[in-house]
C-alpha cells in the first residue's frame, strides 16, 4: 500500500485567495477540527508547547469527540481506494491540528501503514484571532 | 626561475556536479536579490527580511502585517515545513523568538527558496540575540497615581500578541474609570495605556485572556485598597 501524507496546518495562517477566503492544502479530505474540538485554551501549561509534544498530544486526545475523530480518520485512511493525503486545520496549526495528526500518524503505523507527515505551520508562535465583530477574543492554536 | 601557477577560478575539464550545482544556486541567490519579488500584504505569503549580511525567511502575523513602516512577523526556518529543519530550526533559534516588530524598509520582498543560501541556517549559525528587532507583543499597564503625586504601577495586563487587542481594553478599562465607581474609597486614581510586553518580566504580568479585564481591574483595586 501506497504512504499516506498527514498534514497539518493554521486556517490562520493560510493564504488567501481572490476572495479572501484562506486557501487549505490540497488533500482527499480537510478535517476542520476549529469548531469540533474545543480550544486547549484552558490547559495553560501547554500554551508554549506544540502538538509533538505528548502533553500536548494527551490534551488534545482527551478534548470531547477527539478520540471518535480519530477512529473516524484511520478508518477512512484503511479504506480499500484509500486516500493519499489527509489534511488537518485549527486556528493557529499548533496544537489541536498538530497533535492530531500526530496521533493518527501513531495509530495508522501501528496498523501497518506507512505515513508522511507535514505540519506546515508548527513551528510558529501563536497567535490570537480576532473575531470579525471585534466582540470577543479567542486564544487560537 | 619561473614558476607557472594554474588559476583556480579556471581549472581544466567541466565543473562537477555537485560544484555546478552550488554555482547555481549561489546565482540564483544573486538574481533573486537582484530582482525580488514584490510582497502584498495580507497575502500569507512569507517575506525575506535582512538581518545585517544575512536574509532571514518571515511569516507575518495573520491581521498584523499592514503597517506601512512596521508589521509583526516570526522568523522561520527557511526550509520549514520539513521535519529536519523543524529540529535544526530549534537548535538555531528560529523558533523561540515569538513575533517579532519588523521594519518594512528591512524586507526584500516575498520569499524565494533561493535566498536560503544568505540565512543564518545555511551557515548553520545561531541566531543573533539582537536582531534589531524588538517582541512584538504589548501589554496594558494600569498606573495608580496617589494624591502626594507618587506612582506605581497597579497592574499589568499581557500579552497582547495584535496592538489593537491592547489598545481596545485601555480603552475599555478607561471607560470604565472614568466613573469613578471602580475606584471609590481608594487613595488614588488610576489610568490604562498600552506598553510593550517585557517578556523578561511575564510572570508581573496578568493574562487577559478568557477573563474579564474590568473584573481583574476590580480585583487589583480591592486588593490595593485592602493592603
């Protein structure tokens, strides 16, 4: 079986296209994990850490629905014409995103397979968005 | 007795490979400095920024590049994302400088492979500690003034990684004193300003985030008042 590239990356720092609308990796599926999985905001002690750090990587397995996530993406990784590019994205590209995709790396080389990985925005610092309205400010990761 | 030297720059027979090569890339270095590519803000591309000899890779900060005479940006590996240069990247510094304030006049242009030859990494050298380039981060800073004149500093609020963010709760937090409400009883008055975030310092400072900052405002005082 072919490897599977696992990527990972920040909605925040993404290029924009003509409409101004971040423009994501190309891949077989995008998981937009901004919204379901929740902000590792509150676990402070892993502000300065990144998703190869296990802490980080505990944290983020134990965020609620992270797990079936993950049972969900190496399922569809082992599918029979299996894809060859997965692609993960957060707010900053440095926690949730990352130590995601570090985990399913985990589990698919456990199942056999052979993987890739890309985090294309890992090794930046992080960074705050800024909500449109200005009406509240979220710690993006 | 006359000696016959061969010149080096022309020796006999073609360039080897891996010479031709690093001729190429150092021309291409040449070029791309000769002719960069003009950057557009707000793009997501990452800019070359000169650092003294060297041109260091860039990534703006989201919301944060703008500035006609400054942006905020972090330096990056120039061959990030890979593996490799996620480790070298470390042991060179590129990665714990946080954002960073940058001149636009100190940026060439958006980035191109081919200046990788001009930074610090192809070198395999450590960053600089001064790279004319102070933290980009900001904190809001409350000071009490007493009624002999005297003033500390109350509390600080940070950090603040967009200008906007910090001017917004001074702006909030003077709002909120310009009733009086939050400081009566107390012996002294009190104003927000936004300030640099001395990161040498962080542990004096409060973070905002996820909190109420006219409550840690209301804390700070009751506190003061209560010692």
């Amino acid at each position: 079986m072919r490897p599977i590239r696992l990527i990972s990356f920040g909605y925040l720092h993404l290029p924009t296209g003509p409409d101004g609308l971040p423009i994501p990796p190309a891949a077989d599926r995008i998981e937009d994990v901004r919204d379901r999985l929740r902000d590792p905001a509150a676990a402070r002690d892993i502000l300065d850490l990144d998703g190869l750090n296990p802490r980080v990587q505990d944290v983020v397995l134990n965020t609620p629905g992270a797990r079936e996530l993950l049972a969900n993406l190496a399922e569809y990784a082992g599918l029979p014409a299996g894809p060859s590019r997965i692609a993960i994205g957060c707010g900053g590209g440095r926690h949730r995103a990352s130590g995601l995709t570090e985990l399913l790396a985990h589990e698919l080389r456990h199942r056999g397979r052979e993987v890739v990985i890309e985090h294309l925005h890992v090794h930046l610092p992080r960074v705050l968005k800024t909500p449109t309205a200005l009406t509240e400010q979220e710690t993006a990761r | 007795m006359i000696r016959r030297f061969r010149r080096c720059g022309h020796p006999p027979g073609a360039l080897a490979p891996e010479d031709q090569a690093l001729v190429d890339q150092f021309r291409a270095m040449l070029a791309a400095v000769r002719s960069p590519e003009p950057w557009t803000p707000g793009s997501g591309q990452d800019v070359a920024v000169c650092i003294g000899p060297f041109i260091e890779r860039a990534h703006p900060r989201p919301g944060d590049d703008h500035g006609t005479e400054e942006i905020a940006v972090a330096l990056v590996h120039p061959d990030a994302p890979d593996a490799a240069a996620y480790l070298h990247g470390h042991q060179l510094g590129y990665t714990d400088r946080g954002w960073l304030r940058c001149e636009t006049t100190t940026i060439l242009g958006a980035w191109q492979p081919a200046y990788a030859l001009r930074t610090h990494a192809a070198a395999n050298l450590h960053l600089p500690d001064d790279l004319g380039m102070p933290p980009a981060h900001y904190g809001v800073h409350l000071e009490a003034c007493r009624s002999d004149g005297t003033s500390y500093t109350l509390l600080r609020l940070g950090p603040y990684p967009q200008t906007r963010l910090a001017s917004r709760d001074a702006d909030r937090l003077n709002t909120e004193l310009e009733d009086q409400a939050i400081i009566a009883g107390s012996a002294f008055t009190v104003t927000a300003a936004t300030a640099l975030f001395n990161v040498s310092d962080q542990g004096n400072y409060t973070d905002p985030h996820e909190s109420d900052v006219v409550d840690l405002l209301r804390r700070a005082v009751a506190q003061a008042t209560t010692t």
